[in-house]
C-alpha cells in the first residue's frame, strides 16, 4: 500500500498579510481565521495586562519567515 501523509502545517510570519512583522498575519493563515480577529485580540491582550507586547514579541523573535 502506498499511504500518502498529509504535509506538515507550518507557522511562518506572513510576507503579504503584514502591518508590523507579519505575526497575526502568519497566525490567521496557519489557523484558517480572519488575521483582523488576531490582532483584535493581541490589542486585547496588550490592553489587559500588557502581557501582549511581550508574547508578540517573542512570537517575532520565534516564527521564521515565509521561505
């Protein structure tokens, strides 16, 4: 039998979907939402508790760009 495996799912920071480092952008394609509702709820995050910045921060530092 020859089962083919579906391709590995990657998260990238997306080149087209940017407005700062592609971070929500990569999130809403790897996670098939709207990348608008991502950055709703980082301006969440960063307004309750400011935890945000530095999760996106880190995001920016970790997720490798689009090839």
């Amino acid at each position: 039998m020859n089962e083919q495996t579906p391709p590995v799912k990657r998260l990238f920071r997306s080149n087209e979907n940017r407005v700062i480092a592609g971070i929500c952008g990569g999130l809403g394609e790897y996670f098939s939402i709207d990348p608008v509702a991502v950055r709703l709820a980082w301006i969440v995050l960063i307004l309750f508790g400011g935890s945000g910045i530095l999760l996106y921060i880190l995001a920016w530092l970790l997720m490798p760009r689009r090839p």
